[in-house]
C-alpha cells in the first residue's frame, strides 16, 4: 500500500490514450466504476468524451485503493453542496484522511491526493482558444494588466492560461465552486512565486500554497492546497491497473 505523509501532495498525470478502447485495461477500468459513474459516461454523445470519463474515475478509484487498501470498486463517494465529491470511509477508523481532487481535458487526466488538506487542480491543453480581453471581464485589474501587457498574442494568452488555472485549482480546493466571484481574489504575481490576495479579507494569503506543472508539452496545470507549511510535491505518470511512474520535474510556486 502507498502512503503519504502530512506535509506532501502526489500529482499523478494519464494519457487516456494508454489505455486503448476495448482493451484488457479498458475492461478493468470499466469494471470498478459505479452504475452512476458508467451512467455518466455513456451520456457523453461521442466515443471520446466517454472514454475520458471513464478512464478519469477509473484512475481515481485506482489511486484511493493504493493508498487506503480498499478494493477499488468498493470505495464510494458523497458531493458537498457545491458538487465537490470526497470519499466516504469504509468506518469512523476508514483509513487515512485522503483528500484529492480531479482535473482533465482533452487525451489527459490529472489527479491530486494530500492529507487531510483542501486540494484543487486544474488542466489544460496549451493549444485551446482563448480570448485574453475575457480577462477584464472575469479578473482583476492586476491580473488584467499582466495579461493584456503581453508582447505578443501568444503572450498574452499564456498569461490568460496561467492565471486561469490557478484561479480554477483555488477555486475547486475552496469547493464552493463558482459562488465565489473571480475577481474576488488576484493572483497578484505568478514568477518566481505565486501571490495571491483577497477582497475584503475573505481568505488569508498564508494558507495557501500554489504549484504550476507541465507533465508534457502543450499540457499545463495548477495545483492549490490550503496550508501554512511547506509542502512537498511529487509527481508521477499513471496508466491505471499498470503502472505507476515517479517524475519530478515541476515548476513551482
């Protein structure tokens, strides 16, 4: 059984094209989830979207196994009133106080697991549109300027990217999702580290810590855990039911 420590976050990144539609791993994949979950998948109206989400609560399912010893069909879920799943243990002595949280786009799945901490992370595909002027609409002023400062178009949407990753990870470890306002907090600096502050006190800048990974190119994402010690990140490629890789090349912030 895997295991983590308090001060650490494992991310582990999926190519859901390592896992082949009909195949051996697609099988098993498919086996562990819930009715609910297969139900979910099948209303995607093309194959891709449904192999996605098969293979993203597949991976989840895997990964909680390996660290809490529990069969990877048996665990179950319950939502928050916002919609932000966590695991229900098994008892009240259920194991380790895994928290994670699930981001994926297209060909990729990301997933991160701490203790006992609120996580939130975001992926995305480098390569998607992205129209930087939306900024003024959704952000704040600073991070407004950063974006629309850019040299370059392809500047100005990096910028866009980076700031909406961080600000999708926040928000999703918040687990409140879009009943907080974007521009009620900035990322007020992304280099060297990451800053963050807050409208009218609604949060507390110290209890936030920001990571930023490109597991491959056109691939970014950004991780948020709400902690006031230093964590150590780990990184890793996953194929479900295979393999786990260790990686640990990030960008942190």
């Amino acid at each position: 059984m895997r295991s983590l420590c308090d001060e650490s976050v494992h991310l582990f990144y999926t190519r859901v094209d390592s896992i082949g539609i009909g195949g051996s791993l697609h099988a098993r994949c498919r086996d562990v989830l819930s009715r609910e979950e297969t139900a979910k998948a099948q209303r995607f109206r093309n194959s891709q979207g449904q192999h996605l989400s098969l293979v993203s609560r597949a991976m989840l399912r895997y990964l909680l196994s390996e660290y809490t010893g529990s069969l990877a069909k048996a665990i179950q879920f319950k939502t928050n009133q916002h919609g932000k799943p966590f695991r229900v243990k098994e008892s009240a002595c259920g194991g380790p106080d895994i928290q994670f949280n699930l981001s994926h786009c297209k060909g990729a799945v990301l997933c991160g697991l701490c203790l006992g901490k609120d996580i939130g992370v975001d992926l995305e595909n480098t390569d998607r549109w992205v129209n930087p002027a939306m900024a003024a609409r959704f952000f704040s002023s600073t991070e407004t300027a950063r974006i629309m400062n850019g040299a370059s178009e392809d500047d100005r949407a990096t910028a866009f990217l980076d700031t909406w990753t961080l600000k999708e990870a926040y928000i999703k470890a918040k687990g409140k999702g879009l009943s907080i306002p974007l521009d009620s907090f900035s990322f007020d600096r992304l280099y060297p580290t990451v800053e963050i502050s807050f409208k009218n006190g609604a949060d507390r800048p110290g209890d936030w810590q920001f990571f930023r990974w490109q597991p491959e190119p056109g691939k970014i994402a950004s991780v948020a855990i709400r902690s006031k010690h230093v964590m150590a990140v780990k990184t890793f490629y996953c194929t479900p039911f295979k393999e786990i890789i260790f990686q640990d090349r990030m960008k942190t912030g």
